[in-house]
C-alpha cells in the first residue's frame, strides 16, 4: 500500500506502527519522527513566515473569512505518487490541510485513492483513532498493544501523589491574543492531577480576555502554543510576559509556570500526548512540592 500522509498526528501514529516504509508523502510539518522528513513534502503554508502571535491571529482571521484555505496542497506532485490511501484530518482548518481540500484535489484522478480522517474531539478519541488506523492497515495487534502501553503510562501518571484539591491549571493555546486549549488538552491536565479551570472536555479552544484568566485565579499557567517548539513557546511568552496583565496572575507571580513543546506532546492528537501528560505531572509534582515518583 502506497499511504500520503497530510497531518502530522497521521505520519506519527503510522510510523509508531511499524508502517513508515508505506509512507510516500507527508505534509510540510510532519516532522516526526526524523525519518518522516525524508518523504516527498506535498503541501505548504499560505501564510507568511516571521510573523508575531497577533499578526498570525490576525491573518488566519483574514484568511479563513475570505473561504481561503492556510495551506497549498501540490496536486500533480500527489497525482504522481499514486497514493491507495491519503491519511487526512477535517477537525481543524488552522492546523492542516482539510478534507474538504484533499477531496477536490484527488477527485480528478484516474483512480480515486481512499481518504481517511482523523478528527478527534477528546484523548479517548485519540486512541480509538490509533486502533482505526492499525485496523485499515491490517496492523489491529499491533495498534492494540501501543494503545495499551498508552493507558498503562496514563495510569502511572495519575498515581502520582496529589494535594488535598487539585492544582487549578489554566493552558494557553495562543498567547496574543489569549485562547483557552481544548479538546483532549483538559483531560490531560486531569491525568496529569490538576483541573483545568475552564474545564470544556472535547470542545475547541477559544479565545479569551486576560481578565478572565485572572478573575479564574489559577494555580498554574500552562503556556503551549499551537505549532511551537520549547524555544519558539519561550519566545512567545517573553513578548508577553512583562505585561501588567501577565505579571498580575498569581501563578506568574509565585513561578507556577510551564512552557512547554506543545508542536509535539499537546496540539497534535497521537501518541506523544501522553508524554505531555507524564511531563505535566512530574512539572505539578515539582511546583506543588510532591514526590514526582509513583505512590507506593
């Protein structure tokens, strides 16, 4: 089977399967792992490069009101390739490439390869997504026995002691202006043994004000910006963090503050969420003086 993958969280969770070699093409994020980024690159960003967290706001705003799609798709390139199968995603038309697009763009050809979207809502859907795919590929047992180790590192994560009530958690998606992470993003603050102050389980992030996030009064300020490394997250936060705003937050105030990889362990829905989730616990555990090792 010849697979063209046009979303991230699809190229991990197929290599994660052992069906990498399968692999002809991805999209121009699929960094990961490194071996992905030896495939043909078959789509692109329609925005400009080296803009600022507003501009990039402002111009998705822009974009998406005028019916444009984020991102160039290289039509011949995957007419050539001769994909069976196109790995794609419809949930979120900022992070990649839509179905919608990829259906427009598969339509002409002499024989129509088969979409498969992958479009969950919350970190169950995530893992059923994984048992989808290992299915379609004939690699059911393969997908089961990942999916199990996921649960097995989920549950060691909530076995961590927790204090008396649970650390508020707030998880910024974007930090100007400010949108509030969602769907799996709030449950896996729970796994991790905080609560999400904002707590919408499976619904999409949303933007905010900087006074409701101060009136939540959270304990702890989770900064992963959609599409950001550690050192592009820390970027960010820095042009924003000798805001009033900012520096009135207690969280920000006392240090309870984590910057964190959200291009690989929050924003795309594979198997790296659960490192988020095991990096959020031990990152808890040390703001809150806990042990960040299981409990006896």
């Amino acid at each position: 089977m010849r697979i063209v993958s046009l979303v991230p969280n699809g190229t991990e969770v197929l290599f994660a399967l052992g069906a990498g070699e399968l692999v002809v093409g991805v999209s121009h994020e699929c960094d990961y792992p490194p071996e992905a980024r030896s495939r043909p690159i078959l789509t692109g960003s329609a925005l400009a490069s080296g803009l600022s967290a507003a501009e990039v706001d402002a111009a998705v705003s822009a974009q998406l009101a005028l019916g444009k799609s984020l991102y160039s798709l290289d039509e011949e390139r995957i007419a050539s390739l001769a994909p069976e199968l196109i790995v794609t995603q419809q949930l979120c038309p900022v992070c990649a490439v839509s179905t919608a697009q990829v259906d427009q763009a598969v339509a002409v050809l002499p024989r129509c390869p088969e979409l498969l979207s992958l479009d969950p809502h919350t970190l169950e859907d995530v893992l059923a997504d994984i048992l989808r795919v290992g299915e379609r590929l004939g690699l059911a047992a393969r997908a089961g026995e990942l999916v199990a180790s996921l649960r097995r590192r989920l549950e060691v994560a909530q076995e961590l002691p927790l204090v008396p009530s649970r650390p508020r958690v707030v998880a910024l998606e974007w930090p100007d202006p400010p949108f509030l992470a969602g769907h799996w993003v709030p449950e896996m603050i729970h796994w991790a043994g905080g609560e999400d102050a904002f707590a919408r389980p499976g619904e999409a992030s949303r933007r905010t004000q900087w006074q409701e996030i101060a009136a939540a009064d959270p304990d702890f300020l989770l900064v992963a910006p959609c599409g950001f490394d550690v050192a592009g997250a820390a970027r960010e936060l820095a042009k924003i963090a000798h805001l009033p705003l900012w520096q009135g937050l207690r969280a920000a105030r006392e240090g309870h503050v984590a910057v964190v990889d959200a291009n690989g362990h929050w924003s795309r829905p594979g198997p790296r969420l659960v490192d988020g989730v095991e990096e959020l616990a031990r990152r808890l555990a040390a703001s809150f003086g806990l042990s960040a090792s299981p409990a006896g």
